[in-house]
C-alpha cells in the first residue's frame, strides 16, 4: 500500500485540513500518516477560535518515524501558521525525501486577492520557497499571483483570464515545479481548474454551486494526491475531484449547511474507490 505523509493542521470543528484529507486518502487505498501542524478548536472561518502551534513537536515525529524505519511515497502539506514549521518540514523533507517520493504543496496564503490577516510577508515568502520545491502544487488564483509576484486584480481584468492564469501555471513550471492546479477561477457561473502538467494545459469547469465552503481546497489536492499514487494522470484527479466535491456541494445546499462547517463529503467517499 502507498504511504504519504500528511503535513497539515487539525481542527475540531469545519471539515477541512487533516479532516478532509485523512478519509479521502484512505477511501482511495492510500495509507495517510498524520503530521499535525497546529492544533485548532475549529478553523479559522468561524467566529472564534483557539490555535495551538504544533511546531515543537514536529521534531519528535521526524525522530521517531526514522527510528521506525518509515518511508514514504508522497509528503503533502497543507494549512502552515509559522516560519518554524516550515523549518520543520524542511528536516522532515531531508529525513524522508529521496528522488521517488512526490512532494505535494498546497500552498495556502490568501484569497480573492487578499493575503489571510495572519498570513505575513515573511511567512508568505517561506511558503513560496516551499511551494517552488514541490513536484505538484494546488495554488487558487490569488496563491499563484503571491508565488509569482503577479497583480491579481490585472489578472482578473484580463478579457482572456485563462489564458492569463495558465501562463501564471507555466511561469511556475519553468521555475522547477512539475505539475501547477490553479483552482476555483470565477468564470461567469462556472468555476475553472486549470491543470499545467509538464507543459500540457488542460480547463476543467464545474458548475458554481452555492457559496464558498471550508474545506474544498483540501479535498480537491487530496483527490490529487491520491489518484497521483494510483496512476492517474493530474487531469485525470482533477476531474474525479471535482466530480466528487460538486456532489458533495450539492448535498451541502440542500442541507442548508454552514460555511465554515464544510461539505458534506462523507457520503459520497465510494466515488473515490480504485476502480
């Protein structure tokens, strides 16, 4: 059974983050070993809530997965709330990394072109160092516009935003990064993917439905991360992932779910079996 690392934070209330991944990864026969960044009580689009830096305690799972002879197929981190875990994971990288294993980056910053509040100018820079040593990163458009130094509100100006977007992606490819996914591009009453693998672009639109939900960047890159592991090319993840959220969205509109409390993913998890 493949084996991958998930660097990511977990938090009690809201389907997202090491929540959203853990299910999905093992739906999809992927054994994912949690790495638990920093604690919360719930995320961090409610109202209120407490957070706990789980850095000082990266170290220990580094030592102890090493002294159990651990190894990996894929490391895929996630939600990142200080320099020192990013430090952290560069040991853990240097502990269990080797040519093989896929680096997976979902780096999270900001949205609608805004950077998150507590997201600082340095704390940004060391996830865009990050994210350029990725073999596959899942950047929405304001992410990708942070790692490229790109102004998103020309950006989303453009007459021909794809286009623009996708040579975002390649810019990102030329500077060492495999695979780009920029995700959620608002395009009239669609949402656009856009899938840079190895040069090759490919536009994958879904439906808008309802609102933004926690949680839906997690489980698209976590489908990715999954279905990279069973062989299926990147577009090919993308679109079970959007196939599998868009159900799930469905579900979450009619129940008149919460923003923050996530989608309603749990029913629909058969979708994502190896076939």
């Amino acid at each position: 059974m493949k084996r991958v690392a998930v660097i990511n934070d977990l938090s009690g209330l809201g389907r997202c983050s090491l929540t959203a991944a853990l299910p999905v990864l093992s739906v999809m026969g992927v054994q994912p070993c949690a790495l638990p960044t920093a604690v919360l009580t719930n995320q961090t689009g409610y109202p209120s809530y407490s957070v706990q830096d789980f850095a000082p305690c990266m170290a220990d799972y580094v030592a102890e997965w090493k002294k159990a002879g651990m190894s990996f197929d894929a490391v895929y981190t996630g939600f990142l709330t200080g320099e020192q875990q990013i430090s952290q994971i560069g040991e853990f990288l240097q502990a269990f990394r080797t040519p093989e294993t896929l680096l997976i980056v979902d780096p999270i910053m900001g949205d609608n072109g805004e950077r998150y509040p507590t997201f600082l100018p340095a704390l940004c820079d060391r996830i865009c160092e990050l994210a350029l040593q990725a073999d596959v990163i899942t950047p929405n458009l304001t992410e990708a516009c942070l790692l490229t130094g790109v102004d998103y509100r020309e950006i989303v100006a453009s007459a021909d935003l794809p286009s623009q977007a996708a040579a975002i992606g390649r810019s990102l490819c030329d500077r060492g990064v495999g695979t780009v996914v920029i995700t959620g591009i608002h395009q009239n009453d669609h949402l656009l993917n856009i899938v840079i693998d190895h040069g090759k672009v490919h536009e994958i639109a879904v439906p808008c439905i309802g609102g933004s939900y926690s949680g839906t960047g997690d489980l698209l890159a976590s489908v990715l991360c999954g279905g990279l592991l069973n062989g299926m090319t990147a577009a090919e993840a993308t679109k079970l992932a959007t196939r599998f959220i868009c159900a799930a969205l469905n579900d979450t509109v009619a129940a008149g779910t919460d923003r923050n409390d996530g989608v309603l993913f749990e029913r629909h998890l058969s979708m994502l079996l190896p076939v």
